[in-house]
C-alpha cells in the first residue's frame, strides 16, 4: 500500500469494529504493529543532513482511533483517524505520533541506500 487513501479503502472507508471500551465515545484499534528502529537528521552547516541512527529499540504502530462524536477537522468523514507511532518498546513509551489524512498522500517508501541487505524506509 503506497498511500493512507489505500489503506482507507482496504478498511472500506470505515474502521474495523474494535472490541467495546469502557469510554463508548471513542476506541483505538492497532492494525499493523512491526519492529522498526528509527534514523535522526540533523542539518549540517553545508546544507546537507547527517543521518544518526537512534539506539532504542522501537516498533511501528498503524493505529485506528474511532469516534462517536460528530466528525472534526482532524477526522474522516466516518468518524476515525489513522495515526502512525512510533513507540519505544524498552518503556513502552509512545515517541512520535504522525497523524494520517486521506489527502496527505502519504508514502512509506524504501530507500536505495546501495547496499541490497539494508532495510531502510521512509515516511513522507
């Protein structure tokens, strides 16, 4: 999947139906969670970035957090949103949160770093 519109059509443009929660007025459900470290960039002063690995160990959480309240802004049209964590898994610890929108079209894509057995990707 190249873009949040995908993921949105492969849910039908609705959430799953999560398990019920003591606060009916909204509900998360993680729908893909993976192991994932993640890169640091810091701007040089020739105008390129250093790239620094971060030494926590971490996972990806693709979270779909459902609401009963009359949709928002912040939320789609069938009362949901989808956020990408990133979550620190030593404390357990939520670290980035990126809120995702149907016309952010957004990309998770490898990068060609040169080396065949990297597994390095990108959010843009």
């Amino acid at each position: 999947m190249s873009n949040a519109q995908d993921l949105l059509s492969i849910l039908g443009g609705a959430a799953p139906r999560p398990a019920p929660r003591a606060n009916p007025s909204s509900s998360e459900k993680t729908i893909l969670s993976f192991k994932a470290g993640k890169m640091n960039t810091e701007l040089q002063p020739n105008g390129k970035y250093m790239v620094s690995p971060d030494n926590r160990r971490g996972e990806i959480n693709l979270v779909w957090t459902t609401t009963n309240a009359a949709p928002s802004s912040s939320a789609t049209a069938s009362g949901g949103q989808l956020t990408v964590q990133w979550k620190d898994r030593r404390t357990m610890t939520t670290v980035n949160t990126y809120p995702i929108f149907p016309s952010d079209n957004a990309t998770f894509e490898r990068v060609e770093t040169g080396h065949d057995a990297d597994r390095v990707y990108l959010l843009t």
